[in-house]
C-alpha cells in the first residue's frame, strides 16, 4: 500500500512537472533540443518507473506509531527554529537548545540531554571560532 | 617511465609538512567516521565539506584531506562491524558475517589486525592499480564526444539502478527526482530561467552540498529519533592486541583475489565498494577448499571482504577522476568537492592539472601507511570512540552539519531546503528507496543535458547521432544489460543478513 502511494504522489509530481516545463519560455536563440525536451524526458521516466511501482509494489515497510511521527515533525521544528535563530541570536543558545532538545529526542533523560546541549555549544563553538576561524557570533550582538 | 617522474612530482607536492599533517587528520577523522555506526563515508565526507572551505585550503590541499577521510572511512568501517556486528557504513555489511563471530569467539584483536591488514593490501595494490589504469583511460577519453558522454553517464544511472539497489524503478525514480531538482535555475544553453517559481533564491539552482548533506546527515537524525539509538554497547572483549602472524599468511592469497575482485567492480560505473566487498566474499567462499568455517568466524572471511572493500575504494576513483563519472555514493560525494573547488574531472585534468592528479595519488599512497599505523597499533583508541553514544553523537553532527552550509552560503533558506532533504530521505528511507541516485543525478543533471544538446547541434537534431560512434553503442549495451541483467540474478546477488545474537 505504501509503495502504490508513494507511485501516486511522484505520478502527480511528474505531471506537475512537466505542466511547468510547458511553461518555460522558448527563447528565439535555440537549439534543435531547446529547454524543454530534457525536463519532458525526465517526466516521462518518472511516469513510467511510478506506475511500476504502483502496478508492483513491494511490502510495506515498518511504520512507527503516531507518536513518533509527531516527535519527527517537532525535530522538524526544532531545526527550522535554529536556522531562524542562529543569526540574531548568535552560537551558543540556539545550540545548546536544539542540540538538547535533538538529544532528548533521541533518548528521553533530561540531564544527560542538558549536558549534551551545554557541551555540544560551547564545544562545538570552541572548535569553529578558534580552530577554524568561522566568524561566529557566541551571544546576539546587542549584549555587549 | 613518464608515470614514475610524475608520481616523484607528486610526492613532492604531497610530502609537504602541511599536505602531510592534513593526509594524517583526514586519516584519524576518517577512521573515527568509518567506525561510528550511522556515520559513514559519504555523508562523513559531505559534513566535512563546507568546513574544509572555510579552513581556506587550495585544490591539492582540500582534496588530500577529503581522500584521506574516504580512505580512512573505508577503514574505520570495519571497527564496528567487528566488535559490534553493526556495520559502519554498508560495505562493511560483508564483515560482520565472519568478524563478529570471531570477535565472540574471543579473538576481536586477531580480527581487528588481520582486517587492517588486509584493508592495507587492498588499498595499496588498487592505488597502484590507480596509477596504472588511469592515465590509460584519460587518454582513451579524449576519444569521446557529447554523444560517448551521454551514453555514459545513462551506463552509470542503469548500473546505479541495476546492480546496487533491490527495485529498478525505485532507483529509476530516485534518478529522475536528482535529474528534475538539477533542471532548476538558470539553463545554461539559453540563460531561460526554469522552474524557480518566481523564488530568486532558486536562480542558481539547488547547491549539491545542501541536498547531500540533507540525504546523508539530517536523515540519519530522524532515523536515529525514530529508532531512540537503541544502545550500541560493545558486547565482546577486546584484549591485548598481538600480530596474527599466522592467519595474515593463511589468508594472504585470499587477500590478492579480493584485491583484484574489489577493484574491478570499483571501476565499474555506479557499482562501488558494496559490490566489492559482497563479490570477494562470495569468491572466497568459493574457491577455498575447507569452507564450513565461513560465518563462524573464518579468517579469510574477515580478510576477503575488507581486502575487497577498500580495492573498490581505490578502483571507484579511476571513472571519477577520469571521466568524471562516480561510481559510488562517496565518490559522488567527492565529485561534488571536486566541482565546489572549480576542478573538472575528466581527461583534461591530467594534462592541465597534473599537480593536483598526482599530489592526490601520492598522498593516497601515503595516507595508507599512515592508515596502517593508526589501524593496527592504536586500534584501541579507535575502539574507545565507539563509545559515544548515539544521543551526543547525532544532535552534534547535525549542528556540524548546520554551521558547515551556513558557513558556506549564510542563506536560511539553504538551511531549510536541506532540513526537506532530510525529511524527504526519511521517507525514501523507509520506502526503501535508494538516495544516491538522487545525489548523482543532482551533481550531472547538467551536464548530461548540455552533452545532449550539443550531440544535437552537431547534428542538427538527428537523434540516431546517439549511437553513432561503436564506443557510445558498447555503453548502451552495458546499461541496458546493468539494468535488467540484475532481475534475473536477484537470486544469486541477494545480500546476506548480519549474523544474530
């Protein structure tokens, strides 16, 4: 069942990409191929290799349950937040909160994954600003 | 003779103190990457990546560093297979069948020693193998035309798809979604801008480091939070380490078969190390008289494997170097240095930079003395890393990985395309859908569309031009033949699974 989905969703895409390779413009300086045929071909293989797929599908894999998916999508979270905040923040607090959090997921203790974050920032920190001379910043900017 | 001044040349260039104390870093960073479990060549080669960058190293330098870690990787892939029959990274899958056996039986040191050395032998010879072979084959492709190119690099998605993965059209799929994502940004035969959206973010198309570091890295989190990193604590003894003088030499003709074995599937396009490792073995197994001790802890099938895997390491390099064709994930990884560095692999980079060519090949030599030192001495430091567990381990990674793109290209939004490579290869994971395809199609989406074109203008959209030369046929029939040979051989090439407690 998985894999008749998955053939369904990349059989939706192929078609969306082709959709939009008809709308590349055609330049008036072209070559026998021009800028569409490519995307057309790679289309046309996904279409194929998706209804494969769909017409033989292999057994499912192991699913885990719900809960999991909702601890993947807050690690999902959790990155988006630290690409939001590593710049206006500076190193160390995104890290030492995404790492943490990261490693709590991973294995639920909550001091071991506080010393993990701890660690990992200042660490890691360490190694980037002095060993390789990375221009980061420990704290926001406007601390000091 | 002409190859013997320039490999004196360079060793020149690599016996310098910095390329050397690099050749000796990459080589521990790389064990300890080959050795942890969930951390393997590739995506131990793609992390380091951005940061060999922003250590502003030139050419020769970064790519001496990056080798020494894919050497190493191969390597330090067989500590953990050994001791805690988790392979490190999927060639050393073939280890576990005899290194874990042995290693209960109380002989983890024997092991350990006799795979370095064989790892030693197999890397050695197939670096030689290197220096022979790859100047020939530079020279024969200057014989090829666009049309040669875009036949090879079909050869290189159907063995790709073919031989090292279970479902064609899964690896077919994966191909395509590598091909697709390259399409977008600027087309460089017009300068037309496609599928970006209207994001001017896209303008120059997907980085190939943000999607490999994606695949390769993020996954592996989300793997690992998934499976909460059941523990990897190593359940076998490891003594005194002591030469085992005896079963080197008992397996020192099975070492020299695997060598050539594992280096002919290396060089094959998209075949790579797994083939390598899995073919020695099974020929190994084979040929020696006496084989009811194979998966109980036989030391030739310890050596075999390991002599295999690294040959292939070696033998992978030849059609990257040359051609600029990969034929591994990790080779595609260093691919996609090599392009990040503004090198073009292929015939012209052993005439026009024979500097870094040889440099490289003589800091491979020297990497593998260094590798032999640090295997089979200090094999016990090695071990003791081991012991960082997966909840330190992969949080640290990630970071890595995050201020390694970020140091690269401080755009957020780089950050976030790689966070949907991550979720995306979680899933194809799952679906048992391979991601290197993916990676390859990403780094020659674009140039097998320029090679296609070109075959076109010369001659005038005349699509039977394809197969007009016997070089493009014979890669024609070599990729049909990679691609649907391995259905009827599923039987024979199915992968064995790690011995259970």
């Amino acid at each position: 069942m998985s894999d008749r989905i998955f053939g369904l969703v990349i059989l939706i895409v192929a078609l969306g990409y082709i959709f939009s390779a008809t709308l590349i413009q055609t330049s008036f300086l072209s070559d026998p191929v021009g800028s569409k045929t490519f995307p057309y071909i790679i289309g046309g293989c996904a279409i194929v290799a998706a209804l494969v797929v769909m017409w033989k599908p292999e057994t499912d894999p192991y699913w885990p349950p719900a809960i999991t998916f909702v601890r993947l999508g807050l690690a999902v979270i959790v990155l988006v937040g630290y690409d939001y905040t590593l710049k206006p923040l500076g190193f160390i607090i995104p890290t030492t909160l995404a790492s943490g959090l990261l490693s709590y997921q991973i294995s639920p203790r909550r001091l071991p994954a506080v010393l993990t974050g701890v660690g990992l920032s200042v660490g890691l920190f360490a190694v980037f600003k002095f060993a390789l001379g990375l221009g980061l910043y420990a704290f926001p900017k406007a601390w000091f | 003779m002409e190859t013997l001044s320039l490999l004196m040349d360079g060793f020149a260039v690599a016996l310098t103190p910095t390329t050397l104390f690099l050749a000796v870093i990459g080589c521990i960073l790389g064990t300890i990457i080959g050795a942890l479990p969930g951390l393997g060549p590739s995506n131990g080669v793609a992390i380091l990546i951005p940061l060999a960058f922003s250590l502003g190293l030139d050419a020769t330098a970064s790519l001496v560093l990056m080798t020494s870690v894919y050497y190493g990787a191969m390597y330090g892939g067989r500590i953990s297979s050994i001791l805690l029959n988790i392979p490190g990274d999927e060639p050393a899958l073939m280890t576990t069948l005899d290194g874990y056996p042995m290693a209960k039986a109380g002989r983890a040191g024997d092991a350990l020693v006799l795979s370095g050395v064989a790892s030693f032998v197999g890397a050695l010879l197939a670096t030689f193998g290197l220096i022979l072979l790859a100047p020939v084959l530079a020279r024969l492709a200057y014989k090829f035309g666009p049309a040669e190119y875009f036949a090879l690099y079909i050869l290189a998605f159907s063995t790709l798809g073919g031989i090292a993965s279970k479902n064609q059209a899964k690896a077919a799929i994966a191909a395509c979604i590598g091909l697709g994502i390259s399409m977008i940004g600027i087309d460089n035969n017009t300068s037309i801008v496609r599928f970006t959206y209207g994001n001017l973010h896209l303008y120059d198309g997907v980085d190939f480091l943000v999607a490999i570091v994606g695949l390769f890295a993020v996954t592996e989190v989300f793997v690992f939070i998934e499976s909460h990193g059941k523990d990897s604590a190593i359940g076998v003894k490891l003594g005194k380490i002591t030469i085992p003088v005896n079963d080197i030499l008992l397996c020192k003709w099975a070492m020299l078969r695997s060598t050539l074995i594992g280096f002919v599937a290396g060089i094959l396009p998209g075949a790579g190390a797994s083939l390598g490792s899995f073919l020695s073995y099974s020929a190994e197994k084979a040929i020696v008289k006496d084989n009811s001790m194979f998966g109980k802890g036989d030391p030739r099938g310890v050596a075999a494997p390991e002599a295999g895997n690294n040959a292939a390491a070696g033998g992978a390099l030849i059609p990257m170097l040359t051609l600029g064709v990969p034929g591994s994930g990790t080779t595609a990884v260093l691919l996609a240095l090599l392009m990040t560095l503004n090198i073009t692999p292929g015939p012209t980079l052993f005439t026009d930079r024979p500097d870094v060519v040889w440099g490289l090949i003589a800091s491979l030599l020297i990497a593998n003395v260094v590798l032999l030192v640090l295997n089979v001495p200090m094999v016990k430091f090695f071990v003791r890393i081991l012991m960082v567990p997966p909840w330190v381990l992969l949080p640290g990674v990630t970071m890595v990985s995050f201020v390694g793109i970020y140091s690269l290209s401080g755009s957020t939004f780089d950050l976030l395309m790689m966070i949907g490579f991550g979720a995306m290869g979680f899933f194809l994971r799952k679906l048992d859908v391979p991601t290197v395809p993916i990676i390859l199609g990403i780094l020659l989406g674009n140039r097998m569309e320029d090679n296609l074109r070109r075959a076109m203008v010369i001659s005038d959209g005349d699509w039977t031009f394809l197969f007009s030369s016997w070089i493009a046929i014979g890669f024609w029939a070599a990729a049909i033949l990679g691609f649907v040979g391995p259905m009827f051989l599923r039987g024979v090439l199915k992968k064995p699974v790690p011995p259970t407690d």
